[in-house]
C-alpha cells in the first residue's frame, strides 16, 4: 500500500451546528506518514472536525486543500476517496462482508479493480479469518469496526480520518489495528485519529491536536 506524497491542510475554519459557533479559527496540517490524535472532551467537536475535513459537512469559513488543490477543484466524491472518514459506529452496507469490500471498488471514482488477495491478508491481519461469506451486520460491533476500516484502507486513501476505531476492541485486536495503521502510515498516508486513551496516544501517534485549542475554552 504506497501513497503518493501529499500534504493536506485547514485553514482558518469556523464550523458552526444549528446556529451554533462549535470551533473558531482551526488551522492545521498533515504530511504522509502523519499519526496525529485528535483529543479532547466529549461534545467539543471532534467528530464534526473530521466530518468537515471529508467534505462531508461544511464549514463556515475557511479552506481545505489538498497539494494546494481545493474539494471543487478535485470533485467532491473523489476527495472523500482521498480523504476518508470511518466512523465509530460502523457503517456497513447490506449483504456479506465480501460485499461490503467490494463496493468501493463498483463506483465511477474507481481507480482500480478490487483488490482481493489485500483484502484477504488484511482480514487475517486483523484477526478475521473466514468472515468473507457472513452477513456483515451480523458480525459483533469489533468485528464490523474492523470490517469498515479495511474497506477504507482499499481504497489507498491519502488521508485516513478515524473516529475511535478502536472504541470496540479488546487489546488484542486493538494491537493488530494499530500495527495495521503504523504499516499504512510508513507506506505514506496521514492519519488523524479521535481518541480518548491516552496510552493509544503514545504507543501510536507522533504529535497531538487538542481541540480545546479552537473552542475558546
């Protein structure tokens, strides 16, 4: 899984829900090989930041860019492909976890045919073997969790943004996802991660973003 070197950036954005100024002001920047936490408390708008930076709410102000080029500029469903959002609560589509795979790769913003014998090795990687043929909304909350980020790791996104993907994990499984995220930074993505667990933050990531910092608190 290599990447081609990017730099992605925010600047100066307000983001605001119902009305409300939820954060002021947030600039910040990510290079390939980036593992960046994004901390603070509950409610601050960590979830909304990662929401804004995949184009898939708006801000009020200011400007995303990646090497220089803005959402319009590369056509919005591609920059999602590119700068990919996973959820904390799994999101996985009807049918079974193979399904669930492939569909990115069925889209116009395609840019190659799935990638199967990957998606096999990463599943075994992280601790699902023999889960291709089940029903993926039947799988446990961990094991979807796993499932979802393995779909958006196909994809060879420049920019991964995770919300606590590891919210549904023992330590075991915990470990294997972040070997899996270490391998994909090294290979040139940039990850900026929602966590609460402080040891996840030393253990995995090179630098730190408190949100605290554009809320005015």
């Amino acid at each position: 899984m290599t990447h081609k070197p990017s730099r992605f950036e925010a600047c100066s954005l307000d983001i605001a829900v119902a009305d409300r100024k939820l954060l002021s002001g947030v600039d910040l920047a990510l290079r390939a090989g980036d593992r960046v936490a994004l901390v603070g408390p509950s409610g601050a708008g960590k979830t909304t930041l990662l929401r804004v930076l995949a184009c898939l709410a708006d801000a009020t102000a200011g400007e995303l860019r990646l090497d220089g080029q803005q959402p319009a500029e590369v056509g919005y469903p591609r920059w999602r492909r590119q700068v990919t959002y996973v959820t904390q609560r799994p999101m996985l589509l009807p049918g079974s976890v193979e399904d669930n795979l492939r569909r990115p790769f069925a889209y116009a913003t395609a840019t190659g045919p799935y990638p199967e014998a990957l998606a096999v090795d990463w599943l075994a990687r992280l601790g699902l073997v023999g889960v291709l043929e089940r029903p993926a909304r039947e799988l446990s909350e961990g094991e979807q969790q796993r499932v979802a980020l393995i779909r958006a790791l196909l994809v060879k996104p420049r920019v991964l943004l995770l919300d606590e993907p590891t919210s549904a994990l023992d330590s075991q499984a915990t470990a294997f996802v972040e070997a899996v995220l270490v391998d994909c930074a090294e290979s040139g993505a940039a990850i900026l991660m929602v966590t609460h667990a402080a040891q996840q933050v030393a253990r995995l990531c090179t630098r730190t973003i408190d949100i605290r910092e554009y809320t005015g608190e």
